[in-house]
C-alpha cells in the first residue's frame, strides 16, 4: 500500500489543505513532460505518444544513465486488467528496440536534435555503447484502485517483472497548487525485486543496499575531510552530482578514489544535500561545511555554491572503515565506473572489500 499524504496549513489552529481531483490525467501528462524530474531526477524525456507497431501509443517513454528505458503509462479510466496488460504489451515491444531506432524515436519526437545531445545536455556524459538493456514499467493515476495495487504486487513479488505505480494528489490553496507523489512500492525495493529476473540476463543481482562511490580527490574536494566530517561528494556538473540522489539512509557505500584504490566504507545517514545546506560539527558547534577547517580549498569546493547544477552535492556517511589514500586496496578484478555513484552488483568485489576492511558482512 502507498503512504497517504496529507496536507495541513499552519496558523493559530491547524487547516488542513483539501485533496482536489486533477481535471484530467491528461493535464497530470502534461506536468510530467515539462518536468519528468517530478517523477524523477534519472530520467530523461525520450518523447511521449510513441507509436508502437501495434497501433497502439506509449504515453512516456524515458531513458535513464544507463541507458534503460523507462514506459510510463497513465491509468486514465481503464480497469486495472487493461492497464496493466497495457504496459505489459508494450514491454514487449520496446525489449527489442535497437540503439538505431531509439535514436530513431528520440528524433522524431524532438525535431533538430540528437539523441546523443540530447543525453549529453541531460546527463552531461556521452551514451552507453549499449541501449535498452533493461527497462522499467511504470503506472501513473490520481488515485490507485486495490486491485491495480494487488496486480502489481504480485507481478513484482512472485514473477520480478520491473513494474510499478505511482499517485499523485493534487492540492489548492487559494492561488497556490500543490502536487504530492507517493510510490505504491518503494523504488528501491522495487529494484531489490527485480535484479533477480535481470540476473537472468547475466547481470548479477543487487542486494539492496551496497552502492559503488566514486570520490574524485583536487583542492575542491579532499578525502581527508571527507573522513573527518563524515561525507562522500559529487559536483561540477549533474554528470557527477545527479546520482547521489540514489543514495537513501542505511545503505551501505563502498568508495573508491580514480587511480588509486578503495579507501573506506560507511553508511548513509542522510540524503543528499547542496554545499550551502551541509553544516558539520567542529569544536562542539555545528557550523556550515564551507565555515570548517579544510584541507579542501573552501573557495573552490563552494565556488559554484549557487548554482544548481555545477554546485557541490553532499551525503552525509557514518564510516565503518577508512583509510589514507596512500593505503588504498586495489587488485585485478575489482569493480571500477566513472559514475560518482551507481549500484554495486559485483559479488567478488563486495567479497574483497568486505574482507579487506574486516567487516563482519
């Protein structure tokens, strides 16, 4: 079941902001295309209406970092058979689509441009050799009815098919309109799910916590405060700040510093915030990062503190074990990626490093 929100308007005496039904979801349609990150921040509008070869029209079709695609389907008035059978049917059609007719399909849909710009300008990196090596479903409604939610539980559950559901509330007070999203099934539960089906395709499965970091060291960012203040870091681009956002409380970060080796492992203990939001305890006070003794330079690491996208991002890490960078482990075999953070599905890496840092698990 989805958590129910509420909203309530603070004053002498509490009010709470009434939910008001979406004219149509075809206006919720709207909002998602101007801004897909609403749903979220890894996914890049592909183009909506994509005709399949079945007469038929995927609502949304989105690519994320790595190059899966992502069907995005409203409910609109259909029963919860034919939505779901819907997305099933068109999972079936873009399992097979190539690099050539994504391409295809992300022209058409944005004349003049490429799909390699256009994943550049978003994802500030260049596409994988390879597209569409999984994909995931996804059923947007202003209100989710038991049996969709008990369709998908149990396509999820019991057969790791990659669907899941999202709601959305819509809010009005006075001039002001809100919008609220809740997951039927959490989005990293719902990958726990299905890395066992894609472990089918030869790709190993995700435990559900663990996460490769990769932590660039340069006077805007040093590992030495990293460990002192308890933080991994990311920035000078969404390329390298965008995917810290996959970081949530309690997982588990195994950190590697490019061309030399792994250095530490910890637990997140927070999601991640801009430079100008982190504070840190120094002396007994807790102070703005920026305002501690660093072996940073303060004035590169907050050069572009107001800048949304160039800004450094932070997650704050309670470490298990860390180690100075002139005692990195590094051997044959272990996992490496230029993404700043990513999933570790390596099973021999995680093994190494568990074993390396003496960690019971």
């Amino acid at each position: 079941m989805p958590i129910e929100v509420g909203i309530w308007k603070l004053g002498q005496k509490p009010q709470r902001v009434n939910f008001t039904p979406l004219d149509s979801e075809e206006k919720l349609e709207d909002v998602l295309c101007q801004d897909l990150s609403i749903l979220s921040p890894q996914l890049m509008l592909i183009g909506r209406q994509i005709p399949t070869d079945y007469g038929t029209a995927i609502d949304i079709l989105a690519m994320d970092v790595e190059g899966n695609l992502t069907v995005i389907e409203l409910k609109r008035d259909r029963t919860p058979r034919e939505v779901v059978a819907q997305v099933l049917d068109y999972a079936s059609w873009i399992q097979n689509l190539s690099y050539e007719r994504i391409a295809e399909i992300y022209a058409e849909k944005n004349p003049g441009k490429h799909l390699e710009e256009g994943f550049a300008n978003y994802f500030q990196a260049t596409p994988p050799e390879k597209l569409n090596q999984s994909h995931n479903l996804i059923v947007v409604a202003s209100e989710l009815d038991p049996a969709t939610e008990r369709i998908i539980d149990y396509l999820a559950d019991s057969f790791g098919v990659p669907i899941n559901a999202v709601f959305f509330r819509y809010f009005k007070d006075g001039g002001n309109e809100y919008l609220t999203r809740s997951w039927l099934i959490d989005p990293q539960e719902a990958e726990f799910k299905t890395s066992k089906a894609a472990s089918k395709k030869q790709q190993e499965v995700w435990n559900g916590r663990d996460f490769y970091v990769s932590f660039g060291e340069g006077s805007n960012r040093s590992w030495e405060d990293a460990c002192k203040y308890g933080f991994i870091s990311g920035g000078r681009g969404k390329w390298y700040s965008q995917t810290l956002s996959l970081l949530f409380p309690g997982a588990r970060v195994f950190v590697n510093i490019p061309q030399c080796g792994y250095v530490g492992v910890g637990i997140v203990k927070e999601t991640v915030k801009p430079i100008n939001e982190f504070t840190v305890t120094d002396d007994g006070k807790e102070i703005p990062i920026l305002k501690a003794p660093l072996h940073a330079n303060a004035k590169d690491m907050g050069e572009f503190a107001d800048d949304p996208e160039m800004r450094e991002y932070l997650v704050r890490v309670e470490w298990l074990k860390t180690v100075p960078i002139d005692d990195a482990h590094w051997e044959k075999g272990l996992f490496a990626v230029q993404h700043t953070t990513c999933r570790m599905r390596n099973r021999f890496t995680i093994d190494r490093l568990v074993a390396h840092f003496g960690l019971t698990d």
